[in-house]
C-alpha cells in the first residue's frame, strides 16, 4: 500500500480539481450545461413552389429567426408517380439543420416555459404568410426531444408535414432542475359533458392562468361528451414562491363548449335630414362650369387660360410611378407575432363555460410529488342581456328588463375533469 501521505496528496488534488469545474460557472456554482440541437423537417407534396419554411428558435440569449430555404430545394427522399401520368408525382422532401453548441441556462429555460415560438410558411415571392403555426416547447424540458405532425394542411400542395427537435442531453442537469423545480400541468380528459347540437358553437378548449400569470390553452377539439385533451404544459415553480401560492390559491380551469358567436342586434340609428347640407350639395350640381377664359379688363377681349406643360405633366406621372413602387413593397416577416392580414373575427361570448376547481395545497406535505385531481365541473351563471342594447328603449325601460340567467346543465349529467400535477423536487423532504 502506498504510504499515507501520499493519499492525501491524491485526495487534496481530486477536491481541489472538483472546485475548478464548479468555478467555470458566474460564480452561482452551478454546472454549465452546454447542448446541441438538431431539427428535422418532412414534407410530403405534390407540385410545389417557391414555398419556405420560416421558424423561430433559441440563441445563446433569447431567440433568433431560421429558415430552411425553398422547399422543392430539399433534400428528396421518395418520387412517387401517380396513375395519371399527366399529374405531378408525389415527392417527399426532408431537411435537416444541427445548431451551434449552446449554453443552456436559467433565461433559456424560462423562455421555454412562457413564450410561444411561431414557425411560418411563407411564399417566398411576395413574402405572404401561407399558414402560421405555433408550438409549446416546454416538454423538452424534461424530454429532450419534440415532435409535431400534420396532414390538413391550407396549403394545397402540402399532403403531410412533420418535424422534431432533439438535444444531445437533457436541457436540466441535476443542479439546475433543483434550481428550477419543473412542474407539469397535464390536462387529461373532461368525462359527461352535456352535447347541445341546437346552437352553432366554437370547437371546445380548456384554458387556466397559472400563479405566474402564464395563461394555458388546450387545442380545441370537437364537442363530445367525452373529452381527451392529453394537453401538457411545464411551469418553473424556482422562480416563484409557490408555497403560498399553493396553500391559498386554487387553480381554476376553464372548459368552453358553449363559446357562441354574438349576435349583433342593436339597431342603428336614422340620420337626421340636414335641409341646408342638400341645398349647398344641389346649388354645387347646377353650378355651371367655369368658362376656360379670363376676360381682359381694359379691353374687354376673351383670354384662353394657359395649358399645362408637357413637361409638368411627364413630372407628374413620374411621382405617381414612384408612389406605386412603395405600395407594392414586399411585407416583411416578423417572428414572434401573429403576421397574416387581419381578418374581420367572430365575436364570441365566452361566459357561459364550466369550471373546475381545484386545490394543490398537497404538495405542501413532505415528500408530495405527484397529485391526480378528479373535479367536478360546475356552470358559471352569467346575466343574459338580449334587449339592453336595443335603442328604442328608453333608460327607464332598460332598468326594467327581466334578468335571465344561463347556465349549461353540468350538475344534471355530474361532469368531471381529470387533471395530473408532477413536481420534479418535493417542496417539503422527510
């Protein structure tokens, strides 16, 4: 055996060699944690063009626009030709893209939890969005891999879409989810709704605001009486103090089925007859027309009115070309927004919904990691105004309306939702 001394020697260099990397962090003595992404698109389509695919993703700060280039560029991975040999085959294209290596911190991960990343594709001649997505990423924080699949594409020439973001290692090393704490919302299912097919109603969603003031929303899904959302949403509960929160404030979640579109009834009121507005606009139509001569003062003889030059004339079609040109400017694409022209929107009333409260003051207990909350769904009642708005009524009749009160009959069929919460460290340890 070698003698002691030399053991300690060994000992003193391990620990000391075990400081330095602690030390290579901004003096928080958490490990960095450096990350490689890679993304990988698949497209299936049949005769397209000038088509690009605009994403948005992580930078070594926040986030940073990417592109994948024309699509009909990408690599090609099957040519399938079809019965009629007059039809374009059908083509699959993949691309690929692997990042620079990225530290991967506290901001980083916040970014994931809270901020929604848009992905467009755009055409690539008049830069107009063809159709927009956007996507949750803050499963990769406890996965570190994300995929995505579509087939009901607006773009005709699209058949089936689908891409995957991966990491070369978890985004959380053991020091920085203890930090952070990642907390897991899963929506699971909403059982016994009641159906009412009498009213057209927007597709039902379940939607719920965090302590953080994040607001979740499912995707929205045909209403049936029973529904599976499967929705997954990861909080960073480090960055909060949850404990309060936890044994005061319940969670409440939102189920809108019966999101109707709002009838505009009121009725417009008639102009008033401007009498005097008529007769200027009446004198201004047989006015007759000014003559194209001035008569000469001093002898009375008839002057025509000079013509305009040419010149002035080529002047001014040249400023006309010119304001055409900066009409007809390429719109540019902004990330992190809703960029396709605004549409004139349904309006909804979205007040007559079930909710479902529900108390996580469990995790409060020692060792509590995961709770499995069945509620039952109850209606919110709201006041029904269907005459307020009309303006025949005087204000005396508007007091007096009758007050109806709607709600959707929940109690009667006892509708549940079910809910998971998983929280990576206990708050309270044994």
């Amino acid at each position: 055996m070698p003698p002691k001394k030399d053991n300690k020697k060994e000992v003193k260099i391990h620990l000391f060699h075990i400081q330095l990397v602690l030390s290579e962090d901004d003096g928080t003595g958490i490990l960095k944690n450096i990350v490689q992404f890679k993304i990988q698109f698949q497209v299936v389509t049949q005769n397209i063009q000038n088509i690009v695919i605009m994403f948005e993703w992580l930078n070594a700060n926040s986030t940073e626009r990417y592109d994948t280039g024309l699509i009909d560029q990408w690599n090609v991975v099957s040519s399938e030709p079809q019965q009629n040999l007059d039809d374009p085959p059908i083509v699959t294209y993949s691309f690929e893209k692997v990042f620079d290596q990225l530290r991967f911190i506290d901001s980083l991960a916040e970014v994931l939890s809270k901020k929604k990343l848009y992905m467009y594709f755009v055409n690539a001649d008049d830069m107009k969005v063809m159709q927009e997505f956007w996507f949750d990423y803050s499963l990769m924080l406890n996965t570190p891999n994300f995929e995505f699949a579509f087939s009901k594409m607006r773009i005709m020439e699209i058949l089936d879409f689908k891409f995957n973001i991966q990491s070369d290692k978890p985004l959380l090393h053991e020091q920085l989810r203890a930090k952070l704490n990642p907390f897991q919302v899963e929506i699971v299912s909403c059982e016994n709704i009641p159906v009412q097919a009498q009213k057209s109603y927007e597709l039902c969603y379940v939607q719920y605001e965090f302590y953080d003031g994040t607001v979740i929303k499912t995707d929205m899904q045909v209403q049936m009486q029973n529904m599976y959302f499967n929705s997954k949403h990861v909080f960073l509960l480090g960055t909060m103090d949850i404990a309060k929160h936890f044994e005061t404030r319940p969670i409440k979640f939102e189920l809108h089925d019966k999101d109707e579109i709002v009838r505009n009834d009121v009725k417009e009121e008639l102009q008033l007859f401007d009498i005097e507005k008529w007769l200027q606009i009446e004198e201004e139509k047989n006015r007759p027309p000014e003559p194209d001569f001035t008569v000469d003062p001093k002898t009375g003889k008839k002057i025509p009115k000079k013509e305009v030059k040419k010149d002035d004339k080529k002047e001014v079609k040249k400023e006309v070309k010119k304001d055409a040109k900066k009409d007809n400017k390429k719109k540019e694409v902004k990330l992190g927004e809703p960029i396709l022209e605004e549409q004139p929107k349904k309006q909804y009333n979205r007040n007559n919904h079930g909710v479902a409260i529900m108390n996580l003051g469990a995790f409060i207990h020692s060792n509590v990691r995961e709770v499995d909350l069945l509620a039952g769904i109850v209606p919110r009642r709201v006041f029904e105004d269907t005459e307020s708005n009309n303006l025949d009524l005087n204000t005396t009749a508007r007091k007096n309306i009758p007050k109806v009160f709607t709600a959707t009959n929940y109690l009667d069929l006892q509708a549940t939702m079910f809910v998971k919460f998983e929280m990576s460290n206990a708050l309270i340890r044994k």
